[in-house]
C-alpha cells in the first residue's frame, strides 16, 4: 500500500483546524450577503421602489419577481466561480425573460 495511506497519515489536528477555518470562512463569506438580500427583499420601502407593494397588498407578479431576484443572486457566485463569460451572459438573458414574462 502507498505510504500516504496509512491509518495514522490520515489525521491531524493541522489539517483539521485548516478545514474547519476554510469552511467557516466560506459559510461567512455567503451566508452574511444572503441575509443582507433576504432582509431588503422583506423590507416594505424595497417593495414599494420596486412597484411590488401597493396599497391592496402585493402586485399580481410580486411572488414571482422576488423569487427570480433571490435566485439570480443566489445562482451568480456559481455561474462567476465555474462559467465563462457566455454561460454567465445567457443566465442573465434567460432570468430577465423569466422576470419580463411575469410582468
């Protein structure tokens, strides 16, 4: 067997402590923008800039349009990480679409 697979090469507290700070980091890293977008998507002033809050309630399309805003944000960090210019272009076109058919 390999020498680096041995049971006692597995393990250590280094690369533990090395891990674990990577993935807090990264879990920081996107989890405090999308409580940022989570709370203005909630925020009535938002709402009503956006023309998606009336004085009767939310418009027709309001669901539809705050679910595709979440998802565009949420689905850009993937698309910019993994995706050439081109993936991410044809993204934005096919989420305006689906935004501009709702409206």
């Amino acid at each position: 067997m390999a020498k680096g697979f041995k049971q006692d090469k597995q393990w250590n507290w280094k690369n533990f402590w090395i891990v674990f700070c990577v993935a807090w980091f990264g879990q920081l890293a996107f989890g405090y923008p999308s409580s940022i977008i989570g709370v203005t998507l909630a925020q009535p002033a938002f709402l009503e800039y956006m023309g998606l809050l009336t004085k009767d309630g939310l418009t027709a399309n309001a669901d539809s349009l705050i679910g595709a805003t979440s998802g565009v944000f949420q689905v850009y960090p993937i698309n910019l990480a993994y995706g050439d210019g081109w993936n991410m272009f044809l993204t934005n076109i096919s989420s305006c679409r689906q935004v501009l058919s709702s409206v």
